[in-house]
C-alpha cells in the first residue's frame, strides 16, 4: 500500500516550484489562480525572491502548500494514495491531495493560518529546540517541570523530538536537558512557538475559517497530527486540523500507525526529503521516495 505524505515549514528553497511552472501549463494555471487568490505573486518570491522573504511564515506555508498539491496534481493518474499524512503545514497539503478539501480552499486556510500564526508569533514571541538523543519521556518530564511555558511540540523520529516555548522556559529545559544527556539541544530559527499553548490566538482565528470551510469526505484516510490516527469523517478532520495549531504534531506515530495500516512505501510530495529522513529512522526497512514530474 502506498502512503503519501507532504512537508512542512522549513522545506523551502528559492526556485521552487519553478520547473513546474515552466514545463506544464496545468501547473502554470495553478500558481496563476493562486496568485490572484493571495493577492500578490507569490511566484516571484518562490522562484526569484531571497531567503528572507521566503522565510516570511505567510509566505512559506502557502509556497510549500502550492508546490506541494501542484505537484501531486501534476502526478496525475499514477497518484493513487490508499493513506495521506502531512507534517504540521503539509496536513492541509494532504487534504487537497485527498479530495477532502478544493484547492482553493486549502490555499485560503492555509493563507488565513499563516497570517493567524505570524500575529500570535509577535504578540508572544516565543521560540522553538531541537533535542536529539533523549527518549521523549525524559523530554516530557523535563518539559513539565519547567514552571515558564515549555511543551513538546513535534515527535520527529526515535531520538529527535521539538519542544516549543517561551524564551526563558526553552532555555531552562534546554539547559536540564543537556544535564540528561542530550546529544544536542539547539534553538531553531523560527518566528515564535508554533504548536503550543502560546498560539492558541491563532487557534481560534482559525477555528472561524475552517468552521465556514466546506470539508468533503476524502478519497481515503488522512492520518492527522493530533493522534496519529487514520480518519475519513470531514467533521472529525475539522476538529484535529483546528486542534493542530496548539497540539504536538505527532509524526513518529503516524508513521508507526500507517506501517501498521498497511504501508510498505511512502511517497514525498513536495520540496526536499526531509519527511523521507525522518520515516528510515522510524523504521528503516520501507520504502521511501520523492515524487517528480
């Protein structure tokens, strides 16, 4: 059975998206709709931009959202999921490529969210860490014992788990951490503390969006971030995608609970092969590959 899964934040590069545009004129007329839906050309800051605008959060979600469904669209009659997942941001790149959500659509929520989520970034800055080497236990410990804001944001793979918090409750469990025996506790380079507590502003900015949003029962199963469980009943997927914005993205599991499901090969869909790294340590033995057109 074949798994399809789609990136998040951090999987972007200038160019993308480019070589689409330029070989087909389907994926040419959805970057052009896309355009028009956004308000600006988000092409040009894709393809000839700087990395500072790419980095802007209400530039980068709806960028890797477009070439992530522009290219499954682009895939055609071979693109046959019997699952979809996505990580954070790629949720909704799964639920276009699903048949649960329009393309249009999926780009306005993820536009909304981006903006949502920007707004609560500089209403609390916060930040994000990288722990690698701990069992998620010890990091769930630390992280509740830290009396500032301090959570586990994203289940990566074995061995590498996100936290997600303010600056001083970060750099408090950062620093129990390394006392644990942490390989590595680095800061990341992110706009605030996506998947906590502090965004729960742009949660319920969102909540109004998707309520209003129209969510058709999917072609097959979306295993969502919130519990790593398969789900085809739209109003269900509402609930997990509005709850995703202060949840931890469950990644390891999803990955675990989709082999179980039947998955022996996964498919990237989008840039880079960041999410294909992250399965061969959950579990090395599958297959994994990138999409291309």
């Amino acid at each position: 059975m074949k798994a399809y899964v789609f990136p998040g934040q951090g999987a972007q590069f200038i160019g993308m998206g480019k070589d689409l545009y330029d070989k087909s004129i389907l994926a040419k007329d959805m970057f052009e709709k896309a355009n028009s839906i956004l308000g600006f050309r988000i092409t040009d800051l894709m393809f000839t931009g700087t990395d500072e605008d790419l980095k802007q959060t209400k530039v980068t979600q709806p960028a890797i959202f477009l070439h992530s469904t522009i290219l499954a669209a682009l895939l055609g009659d071979s693109f046959k999921p019997d699952m979809v997942a996505g990580h954070s941001l790629g949720e909704f790149s799964a639920l276009v490529a699903n048949k649960t959500l329009t393309f249009s659509d999926g780009l306005i929520l993820v536009s909304k969210r981006a903006k949502a989520m920007q707004k609560a970034c500089e209403k609390t800055p916060s930040t994000m860490a990288a722990i690698l080497g701990l069992d998620d236990k010890i990091v769930e410990e630390v992280c509740a014992s830290v009396k500032e804001v301090v959570v586990p944001a994203n289940y990566n793979s074995p061995g590498q788990i996100v936290i997600s918090g303010s600056f001083d409750g970060i750099d408090k469990a950062i620093e129990i951490l390394k006392e644990k025996g942490a390989k590595r506790a680095i800061k990341l380079s992110v706009g605030g503390a996506f998947h906590s507590p502090l965004m729960e502003p742009a949660r319920m900015e969102l909540e109004e969006a998707i309520k209003s949003t129209t969510f058709h029962k999917p072609v097959c199963p979306v295993y969502q971030n919130v519990n790593a469980n398969p789900c085809i009943d739209p109003e269900i997927i509402k609930l997990n995608l509005v709850s995703q914005l202060t949840s931890p993205v469950r990644w390891t599991q999803s990955v675990i609970n989709m082999i179980s499901g039947g998955a022996t090969s996964f498919i990237e869909v989008g840039p880079g092969c960041v999410l294909s790294a992250l399965i061969k340590k959950v579990n090395k033995d599958v297959v994994t590959e990138s999409a291309s057109f």
